[in-house]
C-alpha cells in the first residue's frame, strides 16, 4: 500500500514542479542560466560554506523531470524562496493541481521521495518530512555536512572563523594540546555508548576550543553529520525530533550518525523552556545524540555560584533562572578544561611554518604562551579599539564600540542592524552629549567596526556575525573584558528602559551593577511585568535595601507563589530573614519550612531553622532540627550533625555521622571552592570542611596553611593521614572520591581497604557496585553494622523471595533510622490503610517527594478527595508531573473545568508523556482530532518508558473510541515490553480472528508481567 500511495502521489507533484518551474520562468523572463545563478546566490546567503554549483542543465533537468535540487537542502530552499515570490507577485501558474503553495509543495515532494525511498507509512514520511525541515531551520549549515569536510583547511576558516591574519587569513596548522588525547577519548567513548553523551570543553575566551574540538572530532568521527545548532529556542529538540523513532520507525536520521556542536554555549538561552537547560540536554542524551559543546570558564564558574551562593552579590554573565543545580552538575561532569596559555610542551610542538610567521617571530614570554589570543589577533584589535575611542575628530567610532557592548549583553544572539544602530544613536549621546547625532554616521562607523585586520574574508574585526552567515552582529568575545574591565554601565540606557521588552530588562538586571538604586528598580519593575519570578525577586531585594520592608515582602510573596522553584525557594529564604531580622522566629520558621517543601536540601533551610535555635542557646532544638534535615539527606546537615557531636564529645555518635557525611561528594565540594570563593574567610571555612571530612587534597593543602602558621604538629599529623591512609574514615573518602566519578575499579580498591576494617559506609557502597545475585552479603555485613541503607536494600531482596517476615523486620530496623526508602516499602507492603498512612506521613514528615505522592493516592483511594488535593499540591510544587496530572483529574472529577484545565497545561509544559497522551485524548474527545494528532505526535519525539506508556494510553483510548486501525499503530509504537499495550494487542487480534496472533500477544504479556529480579526491585 504505501508504494502504491507513493507512486501516486509522487507522479501528481512532478506534475506541479513541472508547472511551478515553468511558471518561474516566465514569471522571470530570464535564461535557465540567470535562474541558476540567483538560485545559487541564495543559497549562498544561507551560509554554512559553498552550496552545491547550478548550471542551466541543472535547472532544465529539474524542471522537465519535475523535481526540486536533490541533496542540497539550502538549493531546496532557494528555489522554494523564488517560487514563493513568484505566487505573491503572479499568483499560482496554471496546472499545479492542489499543490498551489510551494512550502506545502516542498513538504509533499520530500515526503513524496521518501516514500518511494523507504516506504513507511504516510504518517511517518510526513512527520520526517516535518523534523527535516524543522531542523533546517537551527542549523548552521546542511544536515547533510561531515565532520570530514567541515574540518578542512576551509571549511574551518568559513564555517568557524579559524583563520588567522598571521597566516593571510588561512586557517593555520594545528598546534597540538595536551588535553588533545584526553578529549578523544571522551568522545569516542561517548560516541560509542548507545546512550549518548555530552562532552563539554570550557575555557576562557579565544583559548583555542572550537580548533581544539573540531580536531578531535576529526580525529575520532570524520565521517558522522555535523549538524552545528545556532543559538536559537528549540534548536537542541529540533535534533532530538530528527533522530527521534516515530511509531517504532526510524526518523529521518540515525543518532549515531551525527554529532551536535554548541560552539560558545553561553550564546544560548539557559532560561527558557526550549533554550538549553537539563532537560532539553537529558532529550537530547537520552535520544543517543552526542553532544559536544565550547563553553567560557566565566559563565559556568558564574552559574555555579548563582545557584549555590542564594546572596547572589554578582549578577553577571547568564545569571539566570536556567542555571539549575541539574544543568550545572551536567556540564560539570562533562567538563573538560582548556588552559589559555600553552605549556611548554605545547609550545615545543608548535610547527615551524607557523612559529617563524612575520607576526609570531618576534612574540616571546607570555605573549607567546597564549598563542591562541595572538592567532585571534586580539591584541591588535584592542589596540584599533583604544585608538578608535580616542579618535576625536569620529566620535561615532567611540560610539559603536559602546553600543557593541551593550550588544554583547542585551542580544546574546547578536543584534540586527537597526538594533545596533539605535544602541550607537544612544552611546553617542551618553558620550556627547553637546555633540548632534547624525544618522550618517552609523554606515561608517560601522564599516570602521566590520572591517578585518586581515582584509577580506578574515575573521578578524571588532564587530562580527554572530556566526557565519547571520545577520546579526556582536562585538568580538575577547575584547568585551578588556574593554568593561570593571562591571557594565547602562546608565545611558536607563532613560530608554520602556522601549525594552521586559525579557531584555532581566538581561540587564542579571548582567549590569554599575547604576544607583532608583535606575536598578525602574529596570526591575519593567522586567517583573512579565510575571517573571527572578525578576520578582529582584525587585524585592531592591526595596528592602530602599527601606520599604512593606513592598519588599509583597514581591517576595509574589515571586514565592510563581512556578520558578528556585527562586520561589530564595524568597522563602529572603522572607524568613526579615521576620528574623524582627524578633518574628515563628513566621521565620514557617517560611523555611514552606521552602523545605519546595527542595529541603537547597541552601539548607532546615539547617537555617536549627541556626536560629543554636543562636538562642536552644541546643536541644538545634540537635532536633540539625538531625531533621539530615535525614532529609542535606549533605551539609550530615556534616554540621558530625561537628556538633564531636563538640559534645559523643564521638561514637560523631564517627557514624562523620562517615554518613563523607559517604557524599559534599567534601569534594567544598575542597574545589575553597580555591575559588571570593572570601578569604570563606575559602578558610571550607578548606577546614573538607578536611574534616578527610578530603586528601584538603588535608595536603591545610598542612601547608598550619606549617606556615607554626602548627607544625597538627600539620605533619594531617599530611602524614593524608600520605597514608590507615584509619577507615581516611579510606572511606578516597572511595567515595571515585565511587561519584563513576571510576568503579578504582572506588572498589578503596572501599575494600576501608570494608575490611568494618566500615559500614563501605559495605554498603560496595554491595551497590556488585552483581545483583551478589549483594545481599554486603548489604548483610553493612546491615549488621547498623547502617540503615542497606537495611532497606536487604529486606528487598528477602521480599523478592517471598521471606515476607524477614523483609519487615529489616525494614523497621531501618525506619527507626528515618530511612526513606524503608518507609517506602513499609506503606507499599503494609497490611491495612491506615498502617500504610502512617509511614506515608513519615516520609512526609521529611518533605519525601514520593511519599507526597503515595499520601495523596492513599487519601484518593480512601474516598478523602480534600486531603488527596492537598498532598498533590505539596507534591506539584516539587515540579511533579504526576500530581499535576492527578489534581486535573480529581478537579474534572468535581466538575471544575476551571480549575482543572491549568493543571494539565502545567503538565505538558513540563514536556511530560502522559500528560501530553492525556492533553490529545482531551482534544480528541471535544470533537477537536487535528489538535489531538498534534499533541499525539510530540509523543514520537520522546524516549523512555514513560513515552512508551504514554503511547500505549493513547491507544487504549482510541480502542474504546472504535478506531481499531489508528490504536493498533500507537499500541505497536508502545513497543514490545508493556504489558497492558499487548493485552489490547491480543484482544484486537482476536476480534479481527486471528487466533494465532491473539495467543502470541498474550504469551508476550505474560512473559513481561513475570516477577522482576531485585535489582529491578531495587531501582
């Protein structure tokens, strides 16, 4: 059926290209000569390197045959662009049947080829028609691109910027690095892991990390797809769809045939749903895509201390609400660094041909250790910046450079050119103000600021596209610190502040610091309109620090009560802090505890709770609130419980938790921002944490400090323990060091050592890294240690095998140790409800998300509808789409459409599987089946179980709807491990008659329904 489909539709559209290029030329009235060469000329203004040569044949050809360019999509989209000026000028030509748009045209003959190609089904052929054309649309360049070809000598200078005015404006040879090997092997090992991967390379601007990445991809994957994503929303998904199965077909490109570049991730969004956050990178991960990234250092040390550092006293480079703990922890682990000057093994490698250039050979010291900078020419371009804001007689120069600054942080994609002509209108008024503004100056001015130190084609100019191709235009990385060696000024900006949208306001509230209060809060209060939280809570922070405590609250509540957890958590911290700044403990308390709900180990506030007792002399209270939050497993409250214990010299007591704590990476944490944090006070409180928790680099690093104090005891007791580890603590830390690097074999060296002297922590740890046929021993020794972790574990693997008793009584061993996961299993198992009800509560009681959940269905399945609400609540402000999901149940349950109809949304912009399956069904039963299909399709491009689930709900649907043939696709698409999918699969081959494929489907669905072993019990 779907050859014969295709071969009909494909011979209605040749017959419509046919007309469409006939129509074209006589539209025209020119030569094929002259359509071939403006054809070319477009796709040449696409970018992305030369595009394929046309020629009269070429055009003559396509239009006898009836077809567009194959291959070349940028040819494709050329001629779709003429075509499309030809319909709105001359209208439609004669003969095009029903094809009278050319998009659609385009879209169908796509589809129509592939069809004949492949011979999928219609649905499939149209939507990887879709996802082709959707990622056209975010690349730079064609998807069609190697790694091979755009590493070239040319294609570098062309598709990166490479060249060099050192070397005429060639790309120059390749210097080698030592981080060179290190990186290939990471991404070879990514490459051929059919998860996928991200590999980050971070370092300062200009160091050498696009050359040092395209080398390595060289290196390792010449021959994969380079698709290269511009720094537009929705770039990352488009790749994500284009690999994407749909309805268990293939999409239009395999995964592991390409790889994603971010060249300079901080040009992208971090702050939006679609831009680059945890979960677009988890899709594209969990898609199988590689994803290989550059990054400045600045930006991710600046998130970094965005998100832990709730004072938040620098607002620079993308200091947003995207820089969530799960994004950084993602490009942290994936983080490779790049040194900006060159090791003098580096500089032993560099070739000849370059090193005696007329521009290096004379460069000697530092200078020439950062060879990267001076290939970029960035000396040379400040030095033509100085002299341009020093020249007088063109004050315009002054200007531009100016409003490319303000670029550079109010259009982090680059500005237009009317964008940046208004910015240089108001740059030169600011710098002279007595001086007349002609719109003349701006063409100049920017030809001064566009033109390459290195002539023609160099890459080398102050102002730049933002990349190659583009019509945007940002000032050139490097010189942006060398020319705001201080923090961005926007005064001159302020007075102009309401023909800004409220979204560019946050830039300039998150980026600039240089303006007085009242300028800062009229950027605010333009920015908070939007509704946006961290712009709410900015200008809360404005008005406390203008006196106005009343005001100040009301945006703090306001920010509080928006969908943005973090920063509705740091105004719960804010607001607690002016309750306690008035003697207010009890609603300081309440507001820390509303915060806790939202994430309790984000900054702590149970900790803070405790804080505030200890500062009474309440040590009773401070000691019941510290142990609350550790069993929240607040790495930090493990280690404040430690210290408090020893301080009361209960050392057994202070032993067990100082292994819980050292049992984290919190160590590892505190050890790596003790080299960085601003405070010298600071970076000496956390180097004593880490070393406390027997971190070997702290313990080395402190030695030194003490020596150099005079305490040479402690100091040669400290770097004797770290040298020679006997003590199992000591042991344990280096463990865990490797057990969170995922360096397994290394990890097991050391937990054995710390292990075999009885520390619990290490048993457990290795029981996780064993077998599961070979764990209960471990977690048997750790459980008889007392180490309630693998007491929960045991009493899993017991109930696996039906020693229902045993189980049990590990269990209640464990939660008598507030263990979570016990309390878990002990409502999960428990005999009656209201037995189940109370360890649910337990787990509440210590703000578990998954007990919210399994208290609110306990509460539904009694009958208690108004309790289930509000549990669910608690659970959907953790971001839980299961509750969201529930709360528009139980509210269209009640009749309430008005209340239920958000809760759905909240859902399916989480990009949630069931609730986008529930969304179409929704649509699907008002009568309204297009949008439904919509919602339905966004299933296709999303991975996992729960996507497969989804899709088996889908089809369930659709079978009590009567539409056999559509459910049968979607219950197929559910692939073949769910259970419930091959029941209906069953049922449906039994009402067509087919026996045999009714008994095999049923065979499937007990084989998938048998018991699990314990390590699914486990996960």
């Amino acid at each position: 059926m779907g050859l014969a489909r295709g071969d009909a539709m494909s011979k209605e559209l040749s017959q419509s290209i046919t007309a469409w290029w006939r129509g074209l030329k006589a539209h025209l009235g020119v030569s094929d000569e002259e359509i071939a060469s403006r054809i070319e000329a477009l796709a040449w203004r696409a970018g992305g390197g030369a595009p394929q040569p046309v020629d009269r044949k070429n055009v003559s050809a396509w239009r006898s045959r009836g077809q567009f360019p194959p291959q070349d999509p940028r040819l494709q989209a050329a001629v779709v662009q003429l075509m499309e000026q030809t319909a709105r000028t001359a209208g439609a030509p004669e003969g095009v049947g029903r094809w009278t748009a050319p998009g659609e045209l385009h879209r169908a003959w796509v589809a129509a080829r592939a069809a004949l190609e492949d011979a999928p089904v219609p649905r499939t052929v149209e939507a990887n028609a879709r996802k082709t054309e959707r990622l056209a649309d975010v690349l730079i360049g064609s998807a069609d691109r190697r790694v091979e070809e755009a590493t070239t000598a040319e294609g570098m200078r062309a598709g990166f910027w490479q060249g060099s005015w050192v070397t005429d404006d060639a790309t120059p040879p390749y210097v080698p690095r030592t981080l060179d090997n290190a990186l290939r092997t990471r991404i070879q090992d990514a490459a051929g892991s059919r998860s996928g991967g991200l590999v980050v390379v971070v370092g300062p601007p200009k160091s050498g990390k696009t050359r040092c990445v395209l080398e390595a991809l060289r290196a390792t994957l010449p021959h994969r797809r380079l698709w290269q994503l511009n720094a537009v929303d929705g770039a990352l998904d488009a790749a994500v769809a284009a690999v994407a199965s749909d309805g268990g077909r293939r999409g239009p490109f395999e995964a592991d045939e390409v790889v994603v570049l971010l060249d300079d991730l901080q040009r992208h969004n971090f702050h939006t749903a679609s831009g680059v956050n945890d979960k677009t990178l988890g899709r594209a991960v969990a898609a199988g895509l590689l994803v290989v990234a550059t990054l400045h250092q600045e930006t991710l040390d600046e998130m970094r201390s965005y998100a832990r550092d709730r004072t938040r006293a620098s607002r620079s480079e993308e200091l947003s609400i995207g820089a969530t703990p799960k994004l950084i922890a993602m490009l942290t682990d994936a983080r490779m660094d790049l040194l900006p000057s060159l090791s003098h093994e580096e500089l032993d490698g560099v070739p000849e041909e370059l090193s005696q250039r007329d521009g290096l050979r004379e460069v000697i010291g530092v200078r020439r250790a950062r060879l990267p900078e001076l290939l970029a020419a960035v000396d040379a371009l400040e030095e033509r910046a100085l002299q341009g804001k020093a020249n007088r007689a063109r004050p315009e120069l002054a200007a531009i450079l100016l409003a490319g600054i303000d670029a550079h942080y109010l259009y982090r994609a680059g500005a237009t050119l009317s964008e940046l002509e208004q910015l240089t209108h108001w740059a030169f008024q600011h710098l002279f103000p007595t001086r007349h503004w002609d719109p003349f100056m701006f063409p100049p001015a920017f030809e001064w600021a566009t033109t390459a130190i290195g002539g023609a084609g160099s890459a080398h100019a102050l102002l730049v596209p933002t990349s190659p191709g583009a019509p945007q235009y940002g000032l050139f990385d490097p010189l942006v610190r060398r020319l705001v060696p201080g923090r961005w000024d926007v005064t001159h900006l302020t007075p102009h502040v309401e023909l800004f949208d409220p979204e560019t306001c946050h830039m300039v509230i998150r980026h600039a610091s240089v303006m007085g209060l009242a300028e800062e809060m009229r950027w605010a209060e333009r920015a908070a309109e939007s509704g946006n939280p961290d712009a709410m809570l900015v200008l809360a922070g404005l008005f406390r620090r203008a006196g106005n405590v009343g005001l100040a609250e009301a945006w703090y509540l306001k920010a509080a009560d928006g969908d943005d957890q973090l920063s509705a958590s740091m105004s719960l911290f804010d607001l607690a802090e002016l309750h306690a700044e008035r003697g207010d403990l009890v609603n300081a308390e309440n507001y820390l505890l509303r915060a806790a709900e939202i994430d309790p180990n984000l900054a702590s506030p149970l900790g803070h709770i405790a804080a505030y007792h200890r500062n009474r002399g309440d040590r009773d209270a401070e000691e019941r609130w510290l142990l609350r939050a550790a069993w929240t497993e607040d790495t930090r409250a493990k280690y404040q419980v430690a210290r408090m214990y020893f301080e009361r010299h209960e050392s057994e007591l202070g032993q067990r938790w100082l292994s819980r704590a050292i049992a984290t990476p919190y160590g590892d944490y505190c050890y790596a921002w003790s080299l960085k944090y601003p405070s010298a006070t600071m970076r000496s409180n956390l180097l004593d944490q880490a070393a406390f928790m027997r971190h070997p680099e702290a313990m080395r690093h402190l030695a030194e400090t003490l020596d150099a104090e005079g305490d040479h005891e402690r100091a040669a007791d400290l770097l004797e323990r770290a040298n020679n580890p006997s003590d199992p603590r000591d042991l344990l830390a280096r463990g865990v060091m490797h057990y969170v690097r995922n360096e397994n074999d290394a990890a097991k060296v050391w937990l054995s050592r710390s292990a075999e002297l009885e520390e619990p922590e290490a048993l457990f740890l290795l029981g996780t890294l064993q077998p599961p046929d070979q764990r209960e021993t471990w977690f048997t020794r750790a459980s008889n240690l007392g180490h309630a972790g693998a007491m929960a574990w045991l009493g899993a693997i017991l109930s696996t095998r039906g020693e229902s008793d045993e189980a049990r009584s590990w269990w209640l061993r464990a939660a008598a140790q507030h263990d979570r996961y016990a309390f878990h299993l002990l409502a999960l198992h428990a005999e009656d409800p209201a037995e189940a009800e109370h360890w649910w509560r337990q787990g509440a009681e210590l703000f578990d998300l998954d007990s919210y959940l399994g208290l609110a269905r306990h509460y539904w399945s009694e009958g208690n509808t108004d309790q289930a609400e509000v549990w669910f609540k608690k659970a959907s402000i953790r971001g839980s789409a299961d509750a969201m999901i529930a709360l528009y149940a139980l509210y269209s349950a009640r009749g309430d459409t008005t209340q239920a109809d958000p809760w759905l949304t909240k859902a399916t912009h989480l990009h949630d599987p069931g609730a986008t399956a529930l969304r179409g069904i929704v649509e699907w039963d008002a009568g309204n089946r297009e949008e439904a299909q919509k919602w339905w399709a966004k299933l296709t491009l999303m991975d996992g179980e729960d996507a497969k689930k989804a899709m088996a709900t889908v089809g369930m649907a659709l079978v009590a709807a009567d539409e056999i043939d559509r459910a049968e696709l979607w219950l197929m698409a559910a692939d073949q491990t769910l259970s419930q999918a091959m029941v209906q699969l069953a049922d449906l081959a039994a009402a067509r008659g087919d026996s045999e494929g009714a008994e095999r489907w049923r065979e499937r669905a007990a084989a998938a329904e048998r018991p699990r072993d314990d390590d699914d019990e486990m996960t």
